[in-house]
C-alpha cells in the first residue's frame, strides 16, 4: 500500500507545484508592483523626512540671523518676510507662521514698540488654523499691551470672552477686567470684581497676592495673608 500511497503524494506535489507556477506566471507581476512600490513608498518617505529637516533647518538659520540683526527695521522687515514664505495649509505651517508672529510680538515690546507688536499678536489671535490656546493668550497680551491704544469697549468685550467660564486664562481676564474698572472709576466695581476672583479655583499664588494687595489699596479686607 505504501507504494501506491507514494505514488499518489508525489502526483499531488507536482500538481501543487504546476499550480503554483501557474499563479505566478499570471499573478507574478503584482508581486514584483507591489514590492517596488513598498521599496519606493519607503524611499519617499526617508527623501521627505531628509527635505522637511533640511527645511526646519534652514529656516531655524534664518531666524537667528534676524533676530541677530542689529537694525531694529531690517530685524522687524526679516521676521516678517519668513512668516510670509512660511504661509500656507495644515497645522505646521501655521504654528512656524504664529512663532514668527509672536518673535515679531516679542521683539517690539523689547524695543518698546508696542505698535508692532499688537498687530503681530493680533494676527496669531485670528488664526483659526491654530489651538484655542494660543489664540486666547496672544489675544489677552494684546488687550494688556493695548491698554493706551486699542478702545475701552474692544479691550472689554475681548476680556468679556476670554474670561468665560472653562476658558483657560480666566483668572488673569478677570484681573483684566477689574483693572478696566479701575480705569473706568468703578472702585467699587473693581473691588467686588477682585473679591469674587478670590473664589476662584487653581488661582495662581502670584495672582492671589497681586489680587489681595490690591483689594487692600482698594479700601476692602481679606484674610488672605499678603507675604
């Protein structure tokens, strides 16, 4: 019987095999297509990785030389010319282009520019492309800085927002918004505005002593310790 039986196993391993040359003679060139593209895909992949770095990089470069650029103008015309270059679609070119911006912020309060900075800050505040958080805090250092520049009712209705409940500066809008009623005369209103930021959750050391000092100036009491 085993002879038979041998027999038989090697008739199926020949058919196997002619089978299988037969898929290959057929299917064999979506083999060699599917390898090359894997090949390919993975050199793309590499060449793209090698050109973005090559790119950050150079735009790394070119930032330093601006901001190393002894000219207060020439300095200020370089950053703004690489936040143009750098414009386009999808979540990176924008965060280079809001860094660029807030370089730009940066360098005009240093030099006490406060006019270049706000427009610098206001163009990072209107970029949808960015996270909520980064447009919130260019929009709250904005309406600080503005403070002599930009209307009451502007600085107010921006503060009014970013100091909505669950927004992530807050505290530091209803700061804002008790100094605008200093401003304004309001003592009293500016008082009871600091004395319900004291109520305030996760309310930063800093800010509950400036708050506390200034309730104190304010003709009000606290029990807070001010040291």
């Amino acid at each position: 019987m085993s002879n038979p039986d041998s027999f038989i196993d090697e008739v199926n391993e020949e058919l196997k095999r002619d089978r299988l040359f037969a898929l290959m003679r057929k299917y064999g060139w979506i083999v060699v297509v599917a390898v090359v593209g894997i090949v390919a895909v993975a050199a793309w992949n590499e060449w793209s990785k090698s050109q973005a770095e090559a790119r950050a990089q150079a735009l790394g470069d070119a930032i330093v030389e601006a901001l190393e650029n002894p000219d207060a103008g020439a300095r200020r015309t370089a950053l703004q010319t690489l936040a143009e270059e750098q414009a386009g679609t999808g979540r990176a070119a924008a965060d280079r282009v809001a860094i660029l911006n807030l370089l730009l912020a940066a360098d005009g309060i240093e030099r006490g520019d406060i006019d270049a900075a706000l427009p610098a800050l206001q163009r990072v505040a209107e970029d949808d492309a960015l996270p909520s958080s980064y447009r919130q805090l260019a929009l709250l250092k904005r309406t600080i800085l503005g403070a002599e520049r930009l209307p009451q009712e502007e600085r107010e209705a921006a503060l009014s927002g970013l100091a909505a409940p669950g927004q992530p500066f807050r505290p530091l809008a209803l700061e804002q918004l008790a100094l605008l009623k200093l401003e304004a005369g309001d003592r009293a209103g500016a008082r009871a505005q600091l004395e319900s930021l004291l109520s305030e959750p996760d309310l930063s050391p800093d800010l509950r002593r400036r708050v506390t000092q200034l309730i104190v100036v304010l003709g009000g009491e606290v029990e807070t310790d001010l040291g």
